[in-house]
C-alpha cells in the first residue's frame, strides 16, 4: 500500500492564525518533508473560499515540483464540472514537465458547490458537466489534436492541445465520495479509483467499490489496471494517547464548523470515538495502531493501493504536522511493508 498525504492548503489552525503567505510557505516546506521523509504522494484539494489557499492546485504542485524529487505530486481533486478540460490538461502537462514525470490528476465533481456560482454554471447541470468534461478531458488526454463537440464547450475542429505530458499518459484518477453512478463510472473507463470516507464505518464502501471492480470486469480491464486509493481524515504521533489529544479539539472545531456550513449537527465525543475505533473512518493514533488499521480498511475493501491522509483541517500546528509527516515515513511505512 502506497501512503500520502492530501492538504486543502488550509490556514485554520485554531491557536495559530497564519498570514496567507505563512500558510503556503509552511505548506510547501511540509510537501519537501514528505519527499524526503519517503511518502509516495502529496495531494493538493481545490476550495473557492475564505481559509482556503488551494483555487488552483496546479500552481502550488508546481511550486512544489521545483524542490521535490520523488514524490508524486496529484490534485485531489479537481472539480473538473467547473473547469475547462483544455486548461485542467494543459496544466497537468506543465507540471509534469516541471517534476519530471511526477503529475497525477485525480477529476471530481466537488462536494462543495462553492464554484458553480462562481464559474457561472447550474448545480442542475451537475452530473451532466461532469460526464462531458470528463470525457474530453480523456480524449485530450489520448489524442495530440482533438475534434470534439459538447453541450458546455465550444466544439473542438481537429485541434492540437499542447504542450504534452512528460508521461506517455498522464495519469487520470476518478475520485468518488458515495454516489453508485461515480464508481460505475470509473469502472467502466477503466480508471483508478480515489475513495472519500470522511466519517461513518469504512467497510460500508465495499459494495460500492464492488460495483466499480464488476464494472470495470464488465467492460473488459484486468484487475490490476483498476485500483483503488483511498482518502480520510487522520493524524499519526509516537503514541495512540499523543494523537487523540493533538487531533481531538481541532478536529471537533474544524468538522462542527464544517457542519453548520452543511447543515449537520455538532460532532460529539461520541461520534468521534466511533470514528478512531477499529472500524471507523478516522485513521488516528501511533504508527502500530494506524498500521493495524489500514490492514483492516484494505481487508474491508477488497484491497486498497493508496492510503491518503487529510491531516490539515484539525487546528493542528505545522510543527504537529511535520513531525506527523516524519514518523509516518521512518516508522508507519515500515510496519505497513
């Protein structure tokens, strides 16, 4: 099992205000860490509002292309319904000119609504933007020039799209939260799968990842062509004690204030313990407690290839999460090899 982390380029630490510039920098020096520390991926998510740095994934991965070696640098995920796949590819194809072969988009519809206002389009399109968008995103993908006509874009006549990707493909990822459609779908393109369990027990995803494996069978890909990553909110520290008391308050902060947004109520003691507990989604405690359960989570689902952390929405400080970054590589990675 492969092992990340994705960051929402967050400024919410709930005892350290930061300065957008702060934010970012310490956000960069947290992405070489994790190159150097040996984790496999660092991905950037896409938000439209206050306290969030991260409108244009591409240019922090770039940012961060220039001082990173190894690390496989993913947006996670692009709200590809909003954006125009011409410009979604072009960026990719720079950034991975400029890491060397490093680039992975991971194209989502965004379960926030923030940039169908923003961009100008109806969340009544929702669907239907997304299944076109992500069509041409592929073809463009496949095809140096591209004649191509949709309902949202002007058509495309035999035309190039350049520059063109370092990789001889540039990896397309789908990424799903819940809906059957969404893992149906990247099944049957034969695309890897990038799962978000942000709460609830993590085995009641298996049928849903089922459905995306019978229905990339069904469509004729092998078993190794469709993997399955998957995303949810967690923090490592020397000691299971160390983690929960780092992680607890900014976590029910940061998730009751993300509720009142949504329309769901506080999060209780309660539900937080359900969520660090053998079978929940929060992947909370020291390096032998994690290990443990990301073997139970990959088990639950049939086999999971990436395992990403969301650490950065929790009031942690960037002292917390770099240390966090640290025994994640010299003693989680271990255990989970």
């Amino acid at each position: 099992m492969h092992i990340g982390i994705d960051s929402f380029a967050s400024a919410m630490y709930s005892s350290n205000e930061l300065n957008s510039e702060q934010a970012m920098e310490q956000l960069l020096d947290r992405i070489v860490a994790a190159d150097e520390a040996g984790l496999d991926v660092f991905g950037i998510g896409e938000h439209h509002k206050k306290d969030f740095l991260d409108s244009v994934p591409a240019v922090i991965l770039a940012a961060a292309a220039a001082r990173t070696k190894r690390i496989r640098l993913m947006s996670a995920v692009t709200i590809l319904s909003t954006a125009d796949p011409v410009r979604v590819f072009q960026q990719f194809a720079t950034l991975d000119i400029i890491s060397k072969g490093r680039a992975e988009i991971i194209a989502g519809r965004g379960s926030a609504t923030d940039a169908f206002p923003l961009f100008g389009f109806r969340l009544n399109d929702y669907d239907a933007l997304f299944k076109e968008k992500l069509k041409l995103l592929l073809q463009i993908r496949d095809e140096e020039f591209v004649t191509w006509s949709g309902k949202f874009r002007p058509e495309l006549k035999n035309q190039p799209v350049y520059p063109r990707p370092l990789q001889e493909k540039l990896p397309v990822c789908l990424g799903a939260g819940g809906t059957p459609e969404s893992f149906a779908r990247a099944g049957m393109l034969g695309l890897p799968l990038m799962v978000a369990i942000i709460g609830g027990d993590t085995e009641r995803f298996r049928p849903l990842v089922d459905l995306y494996r019978k229905s990339g069978e069904v469509a004729g890909f092998t078993p190794d062509q469709l993997k399955v990553g998957l995303h949810s909110p967690g923090y490592v520290a020397e000691t299971d004690q160390q983690a929960i008391a780092d992680y607890y308050p900014g976590y029910v902060e940061a998730w009751t204030k993300i509720g009142m947004e949504r329309g769901w109520p506080p999060v209780t003691k309660a539900q937080f313990d359900a969520g660090i507990a053998d079978k929940g989604a929060l992947v909370v405690g020291g390096p032998d407690r994690v290990a443990e359960k990301l073997h139970r989570h990959s088990e639950a689902l049939g086999g999971v290839d990436l395992f990403s952390f969301q650490m950065d929405i929790a009031g942690l400080t960037h002292e917390q999460l770099t240390k966090a970054i640290e025994v994640i590589g010299s003693k989680l990675i271990p255990l989970m090899k």
